[in-house]
C-alpha cells in the first residue's frame, strides 16, 4: 500500500487496516482524509487480495467529523457532501467484502456514520455515538438519515439527530445500533479475532449477503426472496461451497479461498 498523510494503511493475510490518522484533530476529516479514504476504498475493491476492511482510529477517538477548521472547503457545503461523503459511502456499501469498524473513542457527525455503515461495529466502553450537526445549524450527511432509521427506528434516530445527545456505547448496544462492548484492554485483541475470522471466511458469501440485506431493506418481501433465490444460485456455484461440503463429509475444518 501507498503512504498516506491523514491514513495509516496496512494490509496482511487478507486483513486491510485503515486507520485515521490526525489523533491531535481527533481525526477530524478534512478533504486531504477524504480523497485517502476513497482512494483506499477503490483499492479494496479492486483488490485479489483483500478479503475483509477493519476501519478504526489512531489516538482516543474515531473521528469527531468533518475538521471545521480546515479551511479547505469552496463555502459549499452541498459541494463536499456530493464529491466526498456520498461516495464514501455508496462505495463502502459497494465492497466485494465484509466492513468492520473499531470505535475506540467518540464518532462524531460524519464520523458516527462512517463507524456505523459497517457490517460489525465493535466500541469501547469508553466510546461514544453523537450526531452533532444540529449544534452548528446544519442537518445530517455522510448517510446519517439512511443508516440511523434502519438501525434503530424512526423515533430514536430522529430524537438523536434533533437533540444532539450522546449516545454511549452501551446504550448503543442495547438499541441495537452496533454489534458488541469490548473493554477498552480488550479492544484490540477481539478486533484482531473477528478480522481473522472474516479473512479466512467464505469472501464471495459474505459480499452476496452484504448486498442481500441491503437490498431487501428497500424492496418488498416478493422481490427479497427471488433476490436470495439468485445469491444461493450464485454462492451454490462458489468454490467455498464446494470446500464446505468436502470439509462438512471429511469431519475437518472449511478452507475458504474467498472465490
């Protein structure tokens, strides 16, 4: 991988780690972390190697949003939304394999969506959720009022897009915005655990899934069912099924080759 100036890149057994990298900013993205981040996802995509994306940040936060302070903007707000955030996160969704975001601190206003449009989210005890754009006068971005509804329903993601309030970590568990509470000792060890795993899944599965769920979250029941009638066609025809179904015969252990 290339060396990056906002981003700390490393990518090894198929695990690529991206870390945002202005800890004396609290990782605030500025356009400079915005072009790095798309960059990186377009090499994930384009990847034979890449098999799972592990997004987490350096220091005591994952990100407190966009830098305010950067000075990098034309004035147009609606600018830096289209050419920026909304690819992130069409293309975050887009990705060939599974997404699993480390929250170690606050995640705040683009940060918070960044860290929730993952596949797994896994948060610090210490960590926080906060939608903080109604503070400064603006609405929601980065996907924020696509995500929140459909993680933990209209009133709740409404409420905290209003408010402004915090949400810890746990009550962000216990609403059902993110996947698991790890003591902050811990973090690192169960993020390392869950990205091996992933790696060393069935890749083109987890890809037909990722799509599935966020096609059946917009379409009717009918279309749903003929859409996963076509991904099992598709994963029926996987070398990963054909090795699950020798490993599942010969009593052993599934090795998946992503393909």
């Amino acid at each position: 991988m290339k060396a990056y100036q906002d981003i700390f890149v490393q990518e090894r057994a198929g695990i690529v780690n991206l870390t945002l990298n202005r800890p004396d900013a609290l990782n605030a993205m500025r356009t400079r972390t915005l072009e790095e981040v798309l960059d990186v996802l377009d090499h994930v995509r384009d990847s034979t190697s890449a098999r799972v994306l592990v997004i987490t940040g350096a220091g005591r936060a994952f990100s407190s949003g966009a830098d305010l302070a950067a000075g990098d903007g034309n004035g147009d707000l609606g600018y830096k939304v289209e050419h920026y955030y909304n690819p992130i996160l069409e293309k975050l969704m887009a990705l060939p394999v599974p997404v699993l975001t480390v929250v170690n601190g606050p995640a705040v206003g683009a940060g918070c969506a960044l860290a929730l449009a993952a596949d797994i989210v896994l948060a610090s005890t210490g960590a926080y959720f906060l939608q903080a754009f109604i503070n400064i006068g603006l609405v929601p971005d980065a996907g924020s009022t696509w995500l929140l509804p459909r993680l933990m329903g209209r009133a709740r993601a409404q409420a905290m897009m209003m408010l402004g309030d915090r949400i810890s970590a746990q009550q962000a568990e216990a609403w059902g915005m993110i996947y698991e509470v790890v003591d902050d000792s811990s973090l690192s060890d169960r993020a390392e655990a869950l990205a091996q795993r992933l790696a060393n899944g069935p890749t083109k599965a987890y890809a037909l899934i990722r799509q599935g769920v966020r096609y059946a979250l917009d379409h009717s029941l009918t279309e749903a069912l003929a859409a996963e009638s076509r991904s099992q066609r598709l994963a029926g025809a996987s070398e990963d099924f054909a090795e699950g179904v020798a490993a599942f015969k010969e009593k052993r252990r599934a090795i998946f080759k992503g393909r």
